[in-house]
C-alpha cells in the first residue's frame, strides 16, 4: 500500500480507494453530478389549484349569457393566472373570439363551488384572496398580487397598462407633429423615472407602479394590508399622453 506524502502529513490509501478518488475527481471537473444540487426557490415549489374547463363550466351556470356562453363554445381560450401566492384557489381568464365581441372575463376560483366574476369588482378580488389562502413570503409575492388586482379588476374591454418603462407605452400609431414632439419631450423627461413595479423598502408592505390610465401616467402607492387588501394612492405625473386609449 503506497503512502502518499501531502506536505509534511502521510496518508495512507487503501488501493481500492484510488480509482474511486480518481472518478470522483474526473465527475467534478466534467460536471457531470452536481455534488450539492440546489434547492428550489419558493415560488418553484408551490402548486396551483387547478379546475378542468367542465368544472369551470359547471360552476359558471348561475352567470348565464354571455359568461356562460361563452364557456360553453370550444373557440373561447380559457387560461389560468399564475396565483403562486394563494395556496388554495386561483383565477382563470375567458377570452371570446370572434365572430363574437372580443371580450375578456376574468373568474377566481375556491372552495368546492365558488366562482365570482372580478372585472371591476375589487371587492369580489379581496374575497378570494381571505378564501384562498393568500399567503405573501417574498417580494416577488407582493409584486404579483398588486400586479394580478389591477389585470383582473380591469374593466370587460379595457383597463390600465403596467409600465416597465417609458419606450413600451402605447403611443399613438401615426402622431401629428405636435405629439411626435411631446413624445420626445416626455421620453427624455422619464427614462431614469419610470420603471417596473417593485416593492418598497419599510412597513407597510407598499409596491410602486407606473401605469398609464385614460391617457395619464401615474405613479401609484399600493398598500398590502395583512388581510390582502390594497390601498391605493396614486399621483399624476403627465395628465395627457400621447398615447391610445385602452379600449
């Protein structure tokens, strides 16, 4: 048996330990196994609940024409929001297509048979949160929930539009001259200002926004109570936009 020198220290190896130490070695370098895989992130590990469109249909019948219709025919899309932060429950949105008016519904989910319409109703919203285990951990959490309010409250055919920055506003498609110019301007003027919804630092839990509403850009201050309702103050930076209507 060969004993090695490391340094001033002896080690003594058993020879059928050299081989394994050798593969070993050869793993490492190749990355072949991850000797310390990494754990998941939380968002990662968390499951939605999930309804089939039947069930969906189902619990729709009291609504009637048009949800119900529209449920019932195979062309409308019907896709579930990431609701990562509710532990039970969800929300799906019901998109029409044509020859129908397009239109979009947006439904949250709980329970064994609960099913309420959110479109311009916040309260219908802070419902499902208390009955589907709104469960806030991270900042990424607080963000998606405001987010998610402000998507599915929105109005049957328009609503506001969340900015990440001032290019993706939705500017007018052939501007006079007049608006070309007050584009620039407002470009200049926001490019180091707006940008995507994030979560305050301090209590209480408050995520800043930057949306467009009725051609107006907003900064908006939305407060997340312990209970999962939002407390909204906004300020109106440019009351008139270049911009389109979102409806």
């Amino acid at each position: 048996m060969r004993q090695p020198l490391f340094g001033r220290y002896r080690i003594h190896l058993d020879p059928l330990m050299v081989p394994i130490m050798v593969v070993t070695a050869a793993i490492l370098v190749y990355g072949q196994i991850d000797p310390a895989p990494k754990k998941k992130r939380a968002m990662e590990d968390k499951k939605m609940t999930s309804l089939t469109r039947e069930e969906i249909t189902r619990r729709a019948a009291r609504f009637g024409n048009p949800i119900l219709t529209a449920l019932q025919r195979p062309e409308t899309n019907v896709e579930q929001i990431p609701t990562t932060f509710f532990t039970s429950g969800g929300i799906y949105r019901v998109s029409t297509r044509p020859p129908d008016r397009p239109r979009v519904y947006a439904l949250g989910f709980w329970g064994t048979d609960g099913l309420e319409v959110l479109n311009n109703e916040p309260e219908h919203f802070f419902e499902l949160a208390s009955k589907s285990g709104l469960n806030l951990r991270s900042s990424g959490e607080y963000v998606a929930y405001v987010s998610a309010f402000f998507d599915v409250t929105r109005d049957f055919t328009g609503g506001i539009q969340i900015l990440n920055s001032i290019q993706e506003s939705w500017w007018l498609p052939s501007p006079s001259p007049e608006e070309t110019r007050k584009k620039g301007e407002i470009i200049d003027k926001y490019t180091n200002v707006v940008e995507g919804p994030k979560l305050k630092d301090g209590f209480p839990a408050t995520v800043i926004l930057f949306v467009i509403r009725d051609r107006a850009l907003l900064r908006m201050n939305a407060e997340v109570e312990s209970n999962g309702r939002i407390r909204l103050n906004e300020e109106i930076l440019e009351p008139e936009m270049p911009t389109v209507m979102l409806q």
